[in-house]
C-alpha cells in the first residue's frame, strides 16, 4: 500500500488543519483592526468615492472625480464600502484583514500537495505562513489596494489544479471538466473584478495545459478552463464592460482610446508605462533590478527578494531537469512542480510585457516561496542538503525582507469624517474639482443634490481638446447657482489657473478648510465669474 504522502489525490483537511487555517485568518483580521484605516492615495481617490458613486447613480452626474479611476468596475469596492457605512470600522476593517488573510488557504493546499514527505503537513504549514511574511504583501495589508484579496482567487485557482491534477489528467472526463471550469471561474472572476489580474489568465492557461493527461484530456480541460474563465469575467465585468460602452463608447474607458477612439478622451493609452523595461537586458534582469532597488517596478517602498530568488533558483533547476537525472525520491510532486512553474513563469512574461508593476505581482510574491521550495525539491541531491539549502535561502529571503507599513487612522466611527462649513444652498451647488491630490472620498460626505465636477487633473485639463472637457465647460457655463472649488492647499495656483481658464476666480477671503480623518486639512472656495477681483 503506497504512503499517504506519494498519493496524487488531495485528502479532506483534517479538524486540526482548519484550526489552523481558521487562527491564520482571525489573526489576520486582528492585525488589521491593530493596524487602523488605510490612508493611502487609492483609498482616497476613488475605493470610497467608487460604490458611493455606483450606488448613487452618479455616474454622468458627475465628471472625472477620481481622475481615470472614476470610470473603474465599481464592484470590487462595494462589500467593504457597504461594511464601512453599515457597520462599525473595526467590523469592516476585521473582515477585510481575514479576507486578506484567506491567501493562507490556497498556500497551504498547494504546498500540502506539491510535497512528499512524511512531515509534509507541518512543512506545509510553515512554507504557507512564509509565503504570507513577503515585504509588500505585509505592506499591503489592511489596505484596499486588494491585489491581496483577488490572489486568493488566483491562488485558488492554481490550487484546484495542483490538488486535482490526477482527476484532470487521468480521471473521468466530466469531472476533469467540472474541476477545470471552477477553476477558470475562479481565475475569470479576479480578472472581471480587476483587469490587473488578467496575466494570472495566461498563467493559470499555462498550468492546465503542462499537467500529464492524454490529447482527450487536456483539450477537455483547457476548453472548459477557458469557458470558465469566460464566465467568470463577464459575470464581473460583463455588465461594467457594457454600461461603459453605452456611455462613452469604449468598454474599458479611458484605456486604450487610440483603439476604441471614444470621443470624450484623448486617443491615447493613457495606461501606466513607467515600469516598462527599456530592453531586453533590463527585462533579463528585472526580478534582480527590483529585489535590489523597489522603485524599479513600484511606487510604494517595500524590500523583498524572493521573486528574484525564484527566478534565480528556476532558471537553475529547469535545464537539469529537462536533460539530465532526476531525484528518485524527490522532495516534491514533478506534476505540480511543473504546474506551479508554468503558473508563475507564464503570469511573470505576461504581467513584465504588459504591466511590470510589482503590486500586479503580489500572487508571485506569495507563491515565491513554494517556487523556490518546488525547485530545489527537484535537485538530485540527499535530502538532508536539500533541506539545508533551502534553510538558507528562506534566511536570505528573510533577511531582505522589509515591509513599509502605510499610514493608518484609528479605527473609530464613523469610518469616514468629514467637517464641511456651511453650504447656504446644497440643492442649487456646483463643486469643482482641481488638481491631482485623491480628493474622491471627500464627496460621498457631501449633500447629494450636488454635482462634482473635476475640471483639472491627470484625466482631464481645461485645454485638453477632449468632449469631456467640452461637457463639463457646458455644465459649468449654464449653471446658474453657487460655485465652489475644492483642492488640496498645496495645489492652489493651480486651481487659480485652471479656474481662469473656464473665466472664473476664487473668493479667497471667503475660503475654508475642509477638514476629515484621513488627510487635508482641503481648501473649499466659493467661486465668482469673471476676471479675479478678490486676493487673498
């Protein structure tokens, strides 16, 4: 009778594994009430102001107020929107952090699965809490950035295929069928929910189509992968993707306009390219670049070098394993080590081709370790130096490790503050917006009769030529009530600019400040017609 541990089957988690699965998630989620109120510039541009807006039915109503993230999928963002104005902040922020720490379950099954060894329960359990100490992973924790919160699809995706890999390449076709469409439902919804997530598609693609299996069953699989994948994008996507088409004439506005050509943006990309590798020498070396120095690939300070550690250790182990000996007895499953390297390498080529920002990563950070686990498993060597080297390495990861967590507030109620002076007549108000600072979240404490308008900022400029422009120089020529600006203090000559560019002025004796929780203090300005009579 074979050993537990050389059975491809995945067995049922036994009462002891969920505790500990369950203690990961509830310690996550204490962590981050710990933590407080993520502060950070997303949450304040558009992660509140988005289901505030969606839910309200602004869309339309208002115009570029959280730049180009005001025209995002809303979706994402309304569960923890609906906990934070439903409940109490420490409620929202708790689920959020369990949410978050769920990655630990599709890291444990793939590491449970992928090892052969006696103690390979334990050894699970150790490698899938490494994978959740990576320096942007702890960085990110607690905030809405959520590339922390769709890993757990992506994982899970990949962790069906590991633990499933003998019915997917052997079993009953109507099951390998059943096990590939969950899968690719899973991997298609965090790709519906947010675009980003879409190289985790190719890898996830990738992954199905090395497992073992005769042409039966990996055209089954990867057809009802794909399918799955399908439907789950367009079930999250599919209704954003069409209401974005009917309004503005490009589903995935104001993205790759030179393609969609919408006539209220520029025919532009206006995509993030910073990150790009100029070269092909700069992509060969990118996961070294970036372990080194995080502003290569991101704009949030983080240290960690375990993507550059896998990268290393695969690019090692790949041509011994393909020419030359194997271990007899090796220390991981060759089935799910080849899964799990086509998962990682494939997302890897797709995100540095189309992205190459390390928070679009984050799965890979996570993953990393068991990457570097799988790889050195594979060596043809005595466990025991196996093992040993493997200490090392997880050492070094360790020792480059250095998490930056961000500015938190209290987690007091309500979740957003925010002091507004007098507004004499809300129902008959205009608000323009300037600037670059995140002023989004500001809006869903306004009076709902007014109208937001950005009329500055990355999206959208009074000289831009574009029909949104266009739109809201109309808006704001036939309103015939109260005008206000709003902007950060810092940004104020530029509102100044780009208010006397639609012939409007600030009163700026009559300027107040805007105070809440989570930054600012925000000038609120009334605004007059005309040339500027009034200084400060």
């Amino acid at each position: 009778m074979p050993r537990p541990y050389a059975s491809r089957r995945a067995p049922p988690l036994a009462p002891q594994e969920l505790l500990f699965l369950g203690v990961v998630m509830v310690a996550w989620g204490l962590f981050v009430i710990s933590l407080g109120k993520d502060m950070s510039w997303d949450f304040r541009n558009y992660h509140w102001y988005a289901p505030y807006a969606f839910l309200n039915s602004r869309l339309g109503f208002d115009i570029a107020v959280a730049h180009h993230a005001t025209y995002y999928n809303p979706l994402l963002d309304v569960p923890f929107y609906w906990l934070g104005t439903h409940t109490h902040s420490w409620i929202a922020l708790g689920v959020l952090g369990a949410a978050q720490g769920a990655n630990i379950v599709p890291l444990y099954l793939i590491a449970r699965s992928m090892l052969q060894s006696e103690e390979r329960h334990f050894m699970a359990g150790v490698l899938a809490l490494f994978c959740m100490t990576g320096g942007l992973t702890l960085s990110l924790t607690g905030t809405t950035y959520y590339d922390n919160v769709m890993s757990v699809f992506t994982l899970s995706g990949l962790a069906l295929l590991v633990t499933q890999r003998e019915t997917l390449s052997t079993g009953a076709l109507s099951r390998a069928a059943a096990i590939a469409l969950i899968a690719g439902l899973v991997t298609g919804s965090a790709v519906g929910l947010k675009l980003p997530q879409a190289p985790y598609a190719i890898g996830f693609a990738a992954a199905l189509a090395v497992l073992p299996g005769d042409i039966k069953h990996r055209g089954t699989r990867l057809l009802a992968g794909g399918l799955g994948g399908v439907l789950g994008l367009a079930l999250f996507a599919g209704y954003w993707w069409w209401k974005m088409d009917h309004l503005t004439g490009n589903p995935l506005f104001p993205y790759f306009n030179q393609y969609f050509h919408s006539p209220l943006a520029l025919d532009a990309t206006y995509r993030d390219t910073r990150f790009l590798p100029a070269n092909l020498r700069e992509a060969l070396l990118y996961p070294i670049l970036f372990s080194i120095d995080w502003r290569v690939a991101n704009d949030l300070p983080f240290g960690d070098a375990r993507v550059g550690l896998a990268y290393l250790t695969v690019l090692i182990t790949l041509p011994f394993w393909i020419f030359s000996g194997r271990s007899r007895k090796p220390l991981v499953a060759p089935a799910a080590a080849a899964a799990i390297f086509a998962f990682a390498i494939a997302t890897y080529i797709a995100w540095i081709s189309i992205f190459a920002i390390y928070r679009y990563i984050l799965a890979l950070e996570m993953l990393a370790p068991i990457v570097i686990v799988a790889a050195i498993g594979l060596w043809a060597l005595p466990r025991q130096v196996q093992l040993s080297i493997l200490g090392v390495l997880m050492v070094v990861a360790l020792a480059l490790t250095r998490p930056n967590i961000l500015e938190r507030a209290p987690a007091d109620d309500p979740y957003v503050q925010v002091t507004l002076p007098p507004i004499p007549h809300p129902e008959n108000t205009m608000l323009l917006m300037t600037g670059e600072a995140p002023l989004g979240f500001v809006v869903a404490s306004l009076p709902r009769a007014m109208p937001v308008l950005r009329i500055d900022g990355w999206m959208i400029q009074p000289k831009d030529r574009s029909k949104l422009t266009q739109i809201a120089r109309a808006r704001v020529a036939e309103f015939k009530g109260d005008l206000y600006v709003l902007s950060n203090e810092y940004e104020m000559e530029r509102a100044r600019q780009a208010l006397t560019d639609y012939d409007l002025a600030v009163n700026w004796i009559e300027c107040r400040d805007i105070e809440t929780n989570l930054g600012g203090p925000y000038r609120f300005c009334p605004v007059t017609r005309g040339a500027e009579k009034i200084h400060e």
